[in-house]
C-alpha cells in the first residue's frame, strides 16, 4: 500500500484527523499539539505572535481569539493547507490578577473576552464543518479555579467557570451530530503562568495539592488527546479535573 493509500486508510479509521490548538505556542498548548502530533494527527497551532521556535512538523497560524475575523481567517487557512478542523483544542487565554477592589472593569471584560467569548468564537467555527461530516471534538482548557475560586483572579475564575456552562450546553446541542465537547481543568502545572506566581505561592499550592507536586504540560495533554480520541465517543459533557486532587469536592466539576 503506498504511502498516500496509508494515509487515506488511517483517516477513514479515525486515527489522522485535523487538529486545531488555540494558544499552541508554549505550555499546555504545545505539549497538547506535540501529543496529538504524534499519534498522527495533522496539527495547526495558533497564537497572536509566531513563535521563535516553530516545530516543523505543525502548520502555525495567527490567530486572536477575541477577533472574529482573525479566528474566521485562521481557520480559512487550515482548511486550506490541511483539510477540515476536526478537532479543536480551545486553550487560548489571559489572566490580569488583582484584588477584587482593585481590578478594573477591563481587567474583569478583557480577561472574559479572551478566555469564554474566545472560546466561544472558536468552536462556533469549527463546529459547522464538523456538523456535516458528523464528527468532532472540542477540548475547553478551563481550571480548578473555575470551581474553587481564588483571591486575586475573580476574572480568572469566572471565566473559567463560564467555560463550563458553554461546554455543557454545546454538548447537549450538538451530541446528536456525533460531536462531543469536554472540559479539562488543570491545578497547577509547571508553565510560564505559574511561574510568575512566585516561589511562595507555588510552594503554597504544592502543599495544597494532595499527591505533593505540580503537574507538568502533558499531564493535561494525555487528558486532551484522549477526550479527542475515536475511543472517547461516548464521553461528552463533562469536566475532568487534572489537578492532583486539588479540585476534589469543588462543586463545579
């Protein structure tokens, strides 16, 4: 069978699909497209800015998610490099923390604009396509903030939390099409984020975290690449906590 015949045949086995990673550049996102990357997806990452060190084997895009026609043109160019998104990964987001008294009310709408109404920009484009074909999934990267809250990040964690409530009610909408739509909600894991929480805080959550470390990036992309499997078919609606059992009892998940 030659390579191409190979390649049609794992498509139609669902084992290649097209996969789209908002917030691809560093940290969770790219260690969620190296994941699916290697079990023989064909992977797109975008991000506002190119990054510095673009692995050749994923295909980059611009993408701002809180600009419509930046998500429609970036997804213009992925089906035209790679085919049809057929999973999407909405992973693309901000934090502006301060204390509540403190936090303007751009802070509060810009944080919600790029974490739910980016997420729901994106996966409004990505879901028509994959109404027609009858297939698809799509991963929200919410957080066990969006539970449990934190001092700091009333921002933060309402959009997070928000993230749920569009993931269930997408779920519900579109399960009848063969499209499923899940949540992960990180603890803390080991990314540019959290290090600028500083060493006292990290040292606090770790303390918090029951199994006694931060997670790492591909924690979360063992999770995401398995909600966006073949075999995850009859999984949708649903938030899975990654957080070391910091989210247990958070009422939320």
């Amino acid at each position: 069978m030659t390579n191409t015949a190979n390649a049609d045949a794992a498509e139609q086995s669902g084992e290649r699909r097209v996969a789209f990673v908002t917030g691809g550049s560093r940290g969770i996102g790219l260690a969620t497209a190296h994941r699916l990357a290697a079990q023989g997806n064909r992977v797109a990452i975008g991000s506002r800015s190119k990054p510095e060190e673009l692995d050749d084997t994923m295909f980059w895009v611009e993408c701002d998610v809180t600009d419509s026609d930046s998500v429609d043109q970036a997804f213009s160019a992925i089906e035209n490099e790679l085919g049809t998104v057929q999973v999407l990964v909405s992973n693309a987001g901000i934090t502006a923390d301060t204390l509540m008294l403190r936090m303007s009310e751009d802070d509060f709408t810009s944080v919600l604009n790029a974490n739910l109404a980016g997420a729901f920009r994106v996966a409004k484009r990505a879901v028509r396509p994959m109404m027609k074909t009858r297939w698809g999934r799509i991963v929200f990267i919410s957080s066990v903030v969006g539970a449990l809250g934190q001092t700091g990040q009333a921002n933060y964690a309402a959009s997070k939390a928000g993230l749920v409530g569009l993931g269930r009610s997408m779920a519900r909408e579109f399960a009848s099409r063969g499209i499923t739509v899940n949540l992960v909600a990180p603890g803390p894991i080991e990314t540019d984020m959290l290090a600028a929480a500083g060493e006292s805080a990290i040292d606090a959550m770790v303390n918090a975290v029951p199994v006694g470390r931060i997670g790492q990036p591909d924690d979360i992309a063992a999770a995401v690449s398995f909600l966006a499997s073949e075999q995850a078919g009859y999984i949708t609606g649903v938030t899975l906590g990654v957080d070391g059992g910091l989210g247990m009892g958070g009422g939320a998940q």
